[in-house]
C-alpha cells in the first residue's frame, strides 16, 4: 500500500522540485551568457581585425572553397636549370664591358666559353649569399662564362640584364666605370 500524503514523500517531490529549478536556471544563465559573449567577440572583432582565425574556421574556409592547396616544393639549392636559347647580343655586351674594366683588358682580349639560357630557382640567380634573403619564385636569364688574362668569369643574370659574377660561391656586383682622365684640380 502506497500512502500518497506522507511526510517523506512530500519532501523528495520538493526536493524535486528545486532541482529542476536550477537546473532550468542554470540553463538559463548558460545560453543568456552565451548570447553575450558571442556578440562580445564579434565586437572585439570590429575592434582588433588582426586576430587570427581559429583552425576550425580556416578549414571550414578550405572545404568551402572545395579544392584542397596544391603542395608546393621548396626551393631548392641546386645553382641552375639549363635551356637551349642564346643569349641576346645586347647582354653579352653588357658582360664584356664589365670584363673589361674588371681584368683592366681590351675586348678583344676577351674568350665566351659557354653561353647558355638558364632558369634561376631564386633571386640570388644561382649565387646565394649567406645572411641575403631573396625573392624565391624562378627567374629566367642566362649564364655566360667568359675568360680573360688567364682567369674565368661567370656572369649570372635575368633577362633584363641585371647580373652578378659568381666566382667561388660568393657574388659580386658589376664593376664601376673608371674615370681615366680625372679633371685636374684647381
């Protein structure tokens, strides 16, 4: 027999009772802190756009977009990728100007031993120079090994006839012209 009016009974359904109470209050406050937190974050957001995003928003980002990032190669180190063209006559004769006033010699005392067309993997134009930084996307130009008063010179260079001469792994720039009469002095 179940006596409904008990005085145990009457205290567990309070207890009930409040229970549920706070749980619903604690609800409550959950989702209404939830709704002022988020739009705290979106006004920080107007705030400091240089926050980064989250991993999770930067893949939702990726899957939206549907094509996954290609994986790209890191440059490499190798000097030169060889092609097959000449080299235009207008840059050989940039090369041989700078010979000249380099090994202090005529052009006529100046040898082409090999002129190729070559591909750069970098703006260090196969001579990279520690403690450099440089544009790291591949730069078409030319490779020209010319010799003169017994010593070989190899000039590297893009194609609008910007060059370095590579001698033993370090680089240096084009030689200056020299003044051959300086204006006397008064």
């Amino acid at each position: 027999m179940i006596v409904l009016n008990s005085p145990a009974r009457g205290s567990s359904m309070r207890a009930a009772v409040r229970c549920r109470r706070t749980v619903l209050a604690v609800l409550a406050l959950t989702a209404l802190s939830a709704g002022c937190s988020s739009g705290a974050r979106e006004d920080a957001g107007d705030r400091d756009a240089a926050q980064p995003a989250s991993v999770e928003d930067r893949r939702a980002i990726v899957e939206k977009e549907g094509k996954p990032a290609s994986p790209q190669r890191a440059p490499s180190t190798e000097a030169v990728t060889q092609g097959s063209g000449e080299v235009p006559p207008q840059i050989l004769a940039i090369f041989q100007d700078d010979l000249a006033r380099r090994a202090l010699v005529k052009h006529d005392a100046i040898t082409v031993v090999s002129a190729t067309e070559q591909e750069w993997p970098n703006g260090a134009m196969g001579c990279p120079q520690p403690g450099e930084m440089y544009t790291q996307m591949i730069v078409p130009g030319y490779r020209v090994v010319m010799q003169a008063a017994g010593n070989r010179y190899a000039y590297h260079s893009d194609r609008r006839g910007n060059f370095i001469v590579c001698a033993n792994g370090l680089s240096f720039p084009p030689v200056k012209e020299q003044v051959r009469n300086p204006a006397p002095a008064e």
